[in-house]
C-alpha cells in the first residue's frame, strides 16, 4: 500500500483528493487506508481518482496493490532478466520508461533497483552507460535492503549474513543501498 505515503509525501490530503475527485471522502478513505480495495470500486469512481492525482489508472492501482513488496519485485525482476534475456530486459525497461514509471509514484527503492539492474546489465554486455538517469544516481536508499532470506540465514546459521551479502554485494545495487548478489541463474 504506497497510496497512502504518496499522499503524505506529496502533501495532499484524502479531502482534497475526494474533492477534486467528486468522490465520497469515506470510499476515499477506504481506499486510502486499504479498507476498500480498489480493485472492486466502480472504474469511474478509478479513474475520478487517478484524474484527481494526475496519474493513470495503472499507476494508481500500482499504488494501491496490497499484494506489492518489494522482495517480490526483486525476485519478478531476476526471472524475467533470465526468462527474455539481458539485452531485451535492457531495451523492455528503456522502451517502457519503467524507472521513470515508479520514480513518478515516489516507490524510489523500485526505481532504484531498475537503475542497478541497468547499470550492472550494461556493464556486463558491453553497453553504454545510459546518461538519461545520472540525476536520479545522485540518491540513494537511508538504510541499505537486505535479500529476505540474509535474516532467516542469520537465526538458522548463527552467522552474519548481513556482512557476508554485503561482501558479496553487486556494486551497481550497493550504490543505491541495496544488497543483491545474483541476478543471473545459470
């Protein structure tokens, strides 16, 4: 549920989204605190929404799918590198602008990750260094992000799984405070 911080981080207020929205404030509270999904709201009452923060219909639903974390967003991103190839995940995130995508929505550790991604695919296949997102290198996450299983390795193993990841760490994600140490299977 990013609705609810993107709001916050916007500093726009659930009235003023029902207002401008013609919507009820209580579905926009609902939907906002995540009492309502919205994938069972009326499209016309969507898309009211989405007009009312200049977003897409998508990338409201993107922000108000409960279902999202980011450690399934990672694992999706490493299938799909290894299931169309690290050249075509290269031109498919360049073509969709997804870094753009979920820059926009302030899901900065989604960008972020795409931007290693970018980074660490370009440096492997010999491509250029895409000079679109130098603004966006300039950031990074406060805390560094962990793979889930380093914390289960740690209470099961008795050993430092943190500091061994980082030691093993990809130096395009460790940039951007993320520690990932494979995406290529195989």
């Amino acid at each position: 549920m990013y609705i609810k911080q993107y709001l916050e981080d916007n500093s726009i207020s659930i009235y003023k989204v029902a207002n401008s929205a013609l919507v009820a404030y209580p579905t926009v509270f609902n939907i906002v605190n995540g009492k309502v999904d919205i994938l069972n709201c009326a499209l016309g009452v969507v898309k009211k929404i989405a007009d009312a923060l200049n977003l897409t219909i998508d990338e409201l639903l993107t922000l108000c799918d409960k279902n999202h974390s980011f450690n399934l967003f990672r694992s999706e991103q490493c299938h799909l590198v290894n299931r169309i190839g690290e050249i075509d995940y290269v031109i498919d995130l360049l073509e969709k602008k997804k870094i753009d995508y979920y820059w926009k929505l302030d899901m900065k550790a989604e960008a972020f990750y795409l931007l290693a991604m970018l980074d660490y695919l370009s440096k492997r296949n010999d491509l250029p260094k895409c000079t679109e997102y130098d603004e966006i290198r300039r950031y990074k996450l406060e805390k560094p992000v962990f793979p889930a299983d380093t914390e289960l390795s740690e209470m099961l193993l008795g050993k430092d799984a943190q500091q061994e990841a980082l030691n093993h760490a990809i130096p395009e994600f460790l940039n951007f405070n993320i520690v990932e140490c494979e995406i290529i299977n195989g």
